[in-house]
C-alpha cells in the first residue's frame, strides 16, 4: 500500500510539471543591453535588427527521486539553432558537471543525484551556445535557477522538548498548563507539507491539547496531588493538516501537579502521656506531639495551642519551626502535692489556609496531653516570703530582729534547721536560732557606719542537709539620734579694722549625721563663756543656719588681732544633743572698699593649694630622683669590684693564674718539682715554741704595721738557699713596691720562706709549737684568698680548746 502511495505521488507531481511546461512552451526572451549583447557584437545585423535570443523553459526538478535513470530536469535552447549540431551547449554555476549535466548537442539538463529541498532550495547555473567549429559565443551567457520542488519527507519534530509543566490540584477544567510546538522542514508555502496539528496519544483522560496552538489543558476538575503527583502526557504533531499520508512526530510531556492546601492537620492519637518531675524548672520541656498533613511545603506549616483554662496557666505550648512539632513546656512551678496529673488539650492548625478550600472543613484538630507530676524530695519552703526586717541602731545584743519560718513541703514534713550563710555576714553581725529561725543582733549598731545588712538565711531538713533552700534577707537599720550636731567646716572669719555695728561677717551651718525622719532642725546660740561677749552677735535665721554680725564699731588689731568666738548648736531630738563650735575671726586692714589688704600685720593671702594631680607628680618625679641616684650608686659599687677582680686577677711574671687555691705540699701535680729537689736535701727541723717570725726583726719589715707572727718553716743551718733566697727577695721587693695588687710570689711547695718576707710564713707544718696562743681570725680581714686559711686555724684553735678543756 506504501509503494501505491507513493506512485500516486510521483504520478500527481509529474503532471503539475507537465501543466507548468505546457503554460511557459512558447515563452521567448529577447533582451537587449549588456546583460545579452554587447555594442559591436557581430551576432548584430548591421541594420540594427536584434537578434533572437535564448528560449527554454522554466526549470523545477523534484527532490528525493529514487530512480535508476538520471532525472529529466528540462532543456535551453537558441533560436539559432537549426538542428544540424553545429551549436554547443555548456552550462556552468552550482552544481555543473556533477549533479547537473547537459546534453551538447540537444541541451537537455539531467540532475545525476538525490536533491533534498531542505538543504538547498535552488541552484543558480549559466548557461553558453557556442559554435562548434570555432568555439565562439553565439549567445550571451545567460544565468537560469533550477528549483527543487518540494515533497513531504521531513515529519513534524519538538525542537524544545523535554517538556515539564506545572497545574495545581483541583483546578478547574480548562486551566491552561503549557504550550508545546512541533517544526516541520517542509516548504510552507507549497501544498499542506508543513500544516501540523496536534492530538493526544497518552493521558487524555486528564489532559487535553489544541489542535492548532498546541496548548495542554485539563480535562477534569479533581487532580489530586496526594493520588497522583504527576501525568506522562504524549502528545503528536502530524503534518498535511491531518490528512492521510502525513508524518508525524511525537513528545512526552511531564506535568507536575503542585500542592494547594486542602488537608487539614490531623494528630494520629487523641491522647499522648508525659511524665515530670515536680522540682523541673520553668522553662523545662515535658514532651513533644505532631500533627500530620498531608500537603507539602508551606501547607504543612502549623501552629499550636493549648485551648483549656488550666492548661493555659501551667503550660506553654510552642512550635519547632524545623519539624513543625508542639514542644510543651512548663510555665509555672510544679507541686506533686497539690495535684499529681494534668490535662493539657493541645490544638494543631494550619497556618497559611486557603479560602478557596473552608468548605472543605475545619482545618484544625484537637488531641489531649496527660502530664503526670512525680515527687521528689524538696528542700523546705520559706513562708512567708517577705524579705525586710527592721532594727533600731541602739539595741542591745541579743535582740530579737525577727523571725523567719520554713516547712517541709514533702508529706513527711521534716524538721527544718537554720543558719546563716557567712559569706553574707563575715563580721557575725547577726545571728539565728537553729531551731526557730530568730535572727538576733551579735554585735552592737551602728546606722551611721552600715544603714542596711543583707545576708542569706540558709533552711535545710534536720535528717539531710543536702536539702537546702536559700532566702535573701535585708536588715534596715532605724536611726536614733546618737550623733550631736557640728559645725560643717571649722570656720574662719575676718572682719575689717573700721567694720560698722550690723556687718555680715560669717553664715554658719552644721551637720548631723543622723537621719530623723521629721527631718533636721538645729538651733544656734552663742555658748555660755561668749555671754559677756560685745563684739558679735549670732542671729538664729530659723533655716538651719545662722548669722555672724559685727556689734560694734571698729576694731583695732595691734589691741586684739583674733576673736575666738565659741558657737553652740543643739538639734531637735530626741533627746536634744548639741556640741561647740569655734568661729576664729581675725581683725584685718581693709581698703576703701571693704577688701582685705593685710591680717596680723601680714599680707591677707588666699593659701593656694595643690590640686592631688599635682602632688601626685610631685611624688613620681622625687621617687625616680631617687630610684637613679641608687641606681648610680650601684653602677659604681658593680664597675669598682669589677675593677677589682680585674686587678686580682692580672698576671704578673709569666706565672700561670689559677683560679682555684692549691691543695698545699702534697699537691705537686701543678708543677714538675723533682728537678729541684734533686738539688737538695731538705731535711725538715721542727722549731721550738713561737720562734722565727718577722716580728722578730727582719730588714723588709715595717715597723708601723700591725701584722701578727705566724708559725713558719726553719731550714737546716748547714744548707745553702742562696739561689732561692735570692730569687724570692726580688720577688718581695717587687711586689713592695706595687701596692695595687697582692703578692704573686706563690710556689705549690715551699721548702724556704727566707726572712725577708713582709708577711710571716703561713704554713703549719714543722711548727715550734703546735698549742699557740695566737688569735688567727684576723685572717679572715686579709681578703677571700686567706678565708679558708682562716677557717681552718680557727677551727683548730677550736679543738685544741675543747681538748684542754
């Protein structure tokens, strides 16, 4: 049936070609100009005739044609031509030579391939008759089009696809969803090829579509999203308009049915149970309940509530935004003894609600919550609570403040003991009775040092005071009037040498440290020894205040330069306390206009006073006086004794320094010594009780030194020590006279000291006598090389004691 449609085909296009070329046969084209012959062609009579020109037809070769043979496409011909083949025809332009070819002789076109009109729509070739002896142009070039005429092999195809649209439920029937669009490659303007219509091949029970805008709409009115949440529409585009032998193409259309809210929230029991217990506090969550909805989005949001009286003032009720849950808390404070359950009625409602839908129900719904108070042991209860107690400032110690109460709440009521917390009390001002809760005074009042005493009462159970409750208590202490009225500064006044009876001289006011609660009242009157007193006059002006005139005329200074005037000022009581002030008046010399020019026969100067700044600088600037002068001082004690070691440890002669003290005459490590020993024979020869020291008489010795003998080595007589002798005495000398540094004329052995030496020997060997009476702490005062030394004689003259002892 395919292959008898398309002959139809071919056969209804083979005949609309022969109608066109049976229109256009007898169509000539004789132009004139340069597009067909140039001035001087000599294809142009001489007369001027014009010459005939090019005759074909109009040329249109079909697209897709599937035949063997080469595809007749039409023929160019020139009038010229009398069919004896001496003309030539060439065609040359788009194509030429390859999908068209031209007979030579005859001019007939042939198309040699398959042509698709959708990718070329027409072919612009020229054309040449040439004579075929000389190859000379007989006609002009002339450019021809070849159409390709379309037929329909392109179907309709969605460019734009996948397609996704979006309808909310329960819309109404014909609510527009989306628009889709088929393209057909065909030729538009020829025949119905690129007509294309639209149909529904899957899902037309829900959805419709246009025919010709290809617009989907629904098909019904109850789309319910939480049933169905999404259709799989097909939907075809056919071209021809429809008719038979069109192509067709089809899409998937995916539409989205989006939420609205028509479900009401729903909690999935009507009673949920929660336990707490009774000392939770305010604040404490107790349990969590949700509703279900099953819309999405917003739709689901929710709030809740609780609708009963009671539970309105035990419980709150708040929203987790993040799992739209009712998260009950507790509002007051829980008592298992004054009652053990609670029921709380929780209502969940939407909280965006869509008026389209209120007939649909209410959309809002209830559930009941059981909240079970479990008890606990609870420390005790002050009761009542009040806070403020009242003390007079003059009671006596042991007095009664006043009373604080606590109970047991638990039904098994335990004794409550009492205490102070001392941290609140570290000075012990107050104490309580353990048992009855008194608080008493513990040490004597005093408002004006300390008006107001907070501490903490501490009430615990008798059996366990791990319970313990805590009550701030303020203790107001009353004022009695314990304080006498004084001046408020000691007062001084001056007055000139030529003042006039009645003259202001001085206002006084005094201060009271107490607080009556009718307020100060103070009276003035001058005191009893001021009775006989003509010069002044205190005048009482009723405000607590008072004013000091002159009561004479002049004054003269070189008689009485100072007026001590006593003031006594009594209060109102209870009882009336009063004290004495002086009022110190100095006579003054005073210009014409009253200034004061000079008192006491002495210029009247105001004292001017540092300010604390400046006292405080004044400190800073004489403490790092100080602190540099010590610091001099020590920079130069430290650059002294550093000059010191310096010189203590110079060397002197080549010799080695060392810088700890040698280990006497066994140590002979230091220096090689055997040379010299065997020189002599030192034979040592103890002498007798206290001999041979440089008290005795030597030539180097000074006769105003106080340098004490020493017991010290004596040679043999019958050995000769010249050379060391010798040696050690331009040592001695040497060093006598360099008194800047200590001698260095040091051996590691000594087997002869000589006479000579400034210093006695101080070595104890071979000694005359071991029980000398000398004193040899003074050794200690030779410097740090003669410590040790000093140490070990002084600790031998110790033992040598405690011996004879």
């Amino acid at each position: 049936m395919a292959k008898g449609l398309q002959g139809f085909l071919w056969a209804m296009l083979l005949l609309f070609c022969a109608i066109q070329e049976l229109g256009s046969w007898a169509m000539h084209t004789a132009v004139e100009g340069p597009g067909l012959g140039e001035p001087g062609d000599p294809a142009l009579l001489a007369s001027g005739r014009v010459k005939r020109g090019w005759v074909w037809n109009q040329f249109f070769v079909v697209e897709e044609y599937t035949g063997t043979e080469p595809l007749y496409v039409g023929k160019i011909h020139s009038d010229s031509d009398e069919g004896d083949g001496s003309i030539k025809y060439t065609i040359s332009g788009e194509g030429a030579g390859t999908i068209f070819l031209i007979d030579e002789i005859t001019g007939d076109i042939h198309a040699t391939e398959r042509l698709d009109r959708e990718q070329k729509t027409f072919y612009t070739l020229r054309a040449q008759a040439r004579d075929r002896q000389t190859d000379q142009l007989l006609e002009p070039e002339s450019e021809f089009i070849i159409k390709v005429q379309d037929i329909n092999d392109s179907e309709p195809r969605f460019l734009e696809g996948p397609y996704i649209g979006s309808v909310a439920e329960l819309s109404p029937v014909g609510t527009s969803v989306m628009q889709v669009m088929a393209s057909d490659a065909d030729d538009p303007t020829y025949g119905s090829s690129a007509r294309v219509v639209y149909s529904v091949l899957e899902g037309e029970q829900h959805f419709t579509v246009d025919s010709k805008t290809g617009v989907i709409r629904t098909a019904v009115a109850d789309l319910d999203r939480e049933t169905q949440d999404r259709y799989e529409v097909v939907i075809r585009a056919t071209d021809m308009a429809g008719q038979l032998g069109g192509l067709s193409g089809s899409t998937t259309v995916t539409i989205v049915v989006t939420d609205v809210n028509d479900n009401p929230p729903r909690f999935p029991q009507k009673m949920y149970q929660f336990s707490i217990v009774e000392t939770a506090p305010v604040g404490t969550a107790i349990g969590r309940v949700k509703a279900e909805d099953s819309d999405v989005g917003e739709n689901t949001d929710m709030t809740y509530q609780v609708k009963d009286e009671e539970g309105v003032e035990m419980f709150k009720v708040t929203t987790d935004s993040n799992t739209q849950e009712a998260v009950i808390t507790v509002q007051k404070p829980l008592d298992y003894e004054s009652k053990k359950v609670h029921t709380v009625v929780v209502e969940a409602l939407n909280k965006f609600v869509d008026p389209r839908f209120v007939d649909l129900g209410t959309f809002r719904d209830q559930t009941i919550v059981r909240v079970s108070v479990l008890d606990v042991d609870e420390p005790p209860e002050f009761r009542p609570p009040s806070n403020l107690m009242e003390v007079q400032e003059d009671a006596h110690v042991g007095s009664v403040v006043g009373v604080v109460t606590a109970l047991d709440p638990d039904t098994a009521n335990h004794p409550v003991r009492y205490a102070i917390d001392r941290s609140t009390d570290a000075e012990r001002i107050f104490d309580i009775d353990a048992k009855t809760g008194a608080i008493v005074t513990g040490k004597v009042l005093d408002r004006e040092t300390a008006g107001w005493h907070n501490i903490t009462v501490l009430a615990m159970e008798a059996d366990n005071h791990s319970q313990v409750s805590r009550a701030s208590l303020r203790i107001r202490i009353l004022d009695v009037n314990d304080n006498p009225p004084e001046l408020a500064t000691p007062y001084e006044a001056a007055v000139c040498e030529d003042a006039k009876p009645g003259q202001l001289i001085q206002t006084i006011s005094v201060v009271d440290r107490d607080e009556p609660q009718s307020g100060h009242h103070f009276y003035f009157t001058l005191a009893p020894e001021a009775t006989n007193n003509h010069h002044f006059s205190l005048l009482d002006i009723q405000d607590n205040t008072a004013a000091v005139h002159t009561q004479r005329v002049g004054f003269n200074r070189q008689e009485q330069d100072v007026y001590l005037l006593p003031i006594l000022v009594v209060d109102s009581g209870p009882p009336a306390l009063s004290s004495t002030g002086t009022l110190t008046i100095r006579v003054c010399g005073c210009d014409s206009n009253g200034a004061i020019q000079s008192c006491n026969s002495t210029a009247y100067v105001v004292s001017a006073t540092l300010s604390p700044g400046a006292l405080i600088a004044l400190l800073v600037c004489v403490l790092i006086l100080v602190v540099l002068v010590l610091l001099i001082l020590t920079l130069k004690r430290h650059h002294k004794s550093h000059l010191t070691s310096e010189d203590d440890e110079d060397m002197r002669d080549n010799v080695i320094k060392y810088n700890d003290e040698g280990g006497g005459e066994q140590d002979t490590e230091a220096y090689d010594m055997s040379a010299l020993r065997s020189l002599y024979d030192f034979s040592e020869i103890k002498a007798g009780d206290g001999g041979g020291g440089p008290g005795e008489g030597g030539p180097g010795r000074n006769p105003a030194s106080e340098l004490h003998a020493l017991p010290q080595w004596v040679q043999s007589p019958d050995l000769d020590f010249s050379v060391f002798r010798d040696y050690i005495c331009r040592k001695v000398e040497q060093a006598d006279e360099d008194l800047s540094v200590p001698p260095y004329d040091s051996f590691q052995t000594y087997a002869f000291e000589g006479s000579d030496s400034p210093v006695p020997s101080l070595s104890s060997i071979n000694t005359w006598s071991s029980g000398s009476e000398q004193d040899f702490s003074y050794l200690g005062g030779w410097g740090p090389r003669f410590r040790q030394l000093a140490a070990l004689y002084t600790g031998r003259r110790g033992e040598e004691d405690s011996e004879e002892s």
